[in-house]
C-alpha cells in the first residue's frame, strides 16, 4: 500500500468513525431537553411543529432533537455539533457565546402550582407558605424562591413528582404549565392547576453564530405566523386541548 492510498484509507476510516446526527445533511437540528407536549416521538407536539414550520417558510427543513440531559444540549448547539437550541431563556449567551438568541419569543412558560385537596389563588410565593411543597430538583426558579424551607421535598423526576401527589405526601407540586396539564392526564390524576403563575419566563430560539444570516429571518418568520394565525392554530392543536380536559 503506497503512503498515498494508506492516508485515503484513514480519512475513510476517520469518516466513519464520527457520530451520526439526526437531520444530517440540508436539516438543520435544533435541540431540547423538553418533552412532551411540546415534544413528542412522532414529532407532532408544539415546539416540533412551530420549529418545522417556522424554517419550511424560509425555504430550509428544520427539526428538534430531545436530549435527557440539557447541559449537553446546550454544549452541543454552542459547539456546533447541533445547530442551535429550540426553546431557552434569555441570557444563555452570557454563558455560550456560540449562540445568538432570535428575538421573538416562542412562548411564556408558566411556573404553577398543582394540588389535589387545596384551591387558592398563588399570586405570589408567600401562598404556600402553610402548604408542604414538592418541585423537581435543580429548578432554579423553585429552588431560588422557596430558599431553606425545611418542609420541601426534592425528587429526580416528573413521575415522582406527580406520585407524590397521588399518595398525598405533599400538598401541592411545583411544574411548569403544559407538561404538568400532560402528566396529570398520563397518570390519571385529578391534579387542580392553581392560578396565577407563581413564574413566567420568555423563552427563545438559539441559533449557532455561523446561522447569523438567519436570526432575522427566523425572528420574522414567527412574528408572521403570530399575526396570521398559524402560530395560534398550532398552540390550539397541541396544548390548549390539555387545558379543556382539566
């Protein structure tokens, strides 16, 4: 084998060697660590819809990619590897510098309260100051409001969450909106939303800096479908019905 073709037989092998990436070729991917509903296998939830959609009326495919652990989502897309993330607070930039933020908003997510034995308003933290508490552990939003209270319990997981309730061993839950209204309807759960929010965040899409030229275009493009119905269309599809079932 001549040095020629023995470097042609390491790239090859070195090509082979990377990992595959859903949305390889003319597919842009945008990650998340969210899931259902605004995620789904199928593809069909709202943010797989509105991201396909949004990138479909500026002539590009576009999809979301879910990972379980969003620290390597968000390492990805600041990397390169993916192409950007699909729905983050403001402000990550500070932090990946990869990243830029598209402006126009793709939601509010809402930080609630669920109970099954108690109703009242929560129009500030102080409302569940009489309650035993439950939230996810590492949500900061949580974690940063209730502060030292010793009467807070912390689990790994949504479906520990939300048993908790079932079994009674906690007043209320902390979650965010949507996915809270899905679980409680996985679960079978009579699980009452309680209002207002205690939270709300903006939450945006992230393209890596070498998608500059799209961020306004991306920006645009969902402002558009805001006016012209489309956006509302798909919110009334995919997660509004979650809040008719209640």
């Amino acid at each position: 084998m001549t040095v020629r073709q023995l470097g042609v037989f390491i790239c090859a092998g070195l090509l082979l060697a990377l990992p595959a990436r859903a949305g390889a070729g003319d597919t842009l991917v945008l990650n998340t660590g969210v899931r259902a509903p605004y995620t789904q296998p199928d593809r069909s939830g709202f943010l797989d819809r509105l991201v396909a959609e949004v990138f479909r009326r500026i002539g590009m495919k576009a999809e979301v990619q879910v990972y379980e652990a969003s620290e390597r989502a968000m390492q990805n897309a600041n990397g390169g590897i993916d192409d950007g993330i699909a729905m983050r607070i403001k402000g990550l930039e500070a932090q990946y510098p990869n990243l830029i933020r598209v402006p126009e908003k793709v939601i509010d997510n809402d930080f609630v309260a669920y109970s099954r034995k108690h109703n009242f308003p929560t129009r500030n933290w102080d409302a569940l100051a009489y309650y035993h508490v439950a939230h996810i552990i590492g949500w900061k939003v949580f974690e940063n409001a209730l502060g030292e209270r010793k009467d807070v319990t912390r689990v790994r997981n949504v479906e520990q969450l939300f048993e908790l309730l079932r079994q009674d061993r906690a007043d209320v839950i902390l979650y965010e909106r949507w996915q809270g209204l899905w679980w409680s309807r996985q679960m079978a759960l009579e699980a009452r939303l309680l209002e207002p929010p205690l939270a709300s965040q903006e939450m945006f899409i992230y393209l890596h800096r070498k998608h500059e030229p799209l961020v306004g275009k991306v920006a645009t493009t969902l402002a558009a479908m805001k006016k012209d119905g489309s956006y509302k269309r798909l919110f009334d599809e995919t997660l509004a019905p979650l809040a008719a079932r209640r």
